[in-house]
C-alpha cells in the first residue's frame, strides 16, 4: 500500500508541474484527456475524503515538487 502511496503522489506532482500554470493540457481548448483528468481529481477531492492523495492536492501541488 505504501508503494502505491507513494507513486500517485509522484503521479499527482508530475502533472502539476506538466500544467504548471497552464489552463488546458494542451493548449488555449480543453481536450478529452482535461476531461479525463479532471474525472480523476474529482474522485480524489470529493470521494476519496481524508486520503493521502486529498492531502497532497489541497496545497499547491507544484511548490511540493
């Protein structure tokens, strides 16, 4: 369980800082795969309460890097 742990949080980082201060994924439009992240992080801010993962996204997840 930890190993898991610790590689959605790596996951999670990542993509903050693929986004950065970015919008959209990839580019000026939201794109199926905004859609499907987006899918993602609402299930881990809204379903997922008091989990390690909840914790990570309630800060700034790029300054964690």
């Amino acid at each position: 369980m930890e190993t898991m742990v610790q590689m959605v949080s790596d996951d999670l980082r990542n993509l903050s800082v693929l986004l950065g201060n970015k919008k959209f994924l990839l580019g000026d439009e939201p794109c199926e795969e905004d859609a499907a992240i987006f899918g993602m992080l609402a299930q881990i801010l809204y379903a997922a309460f008091e989990s390690p993962y909840e914790k990570l996204l309630q800060g700034n997840t790029q300054r964690n890097v």
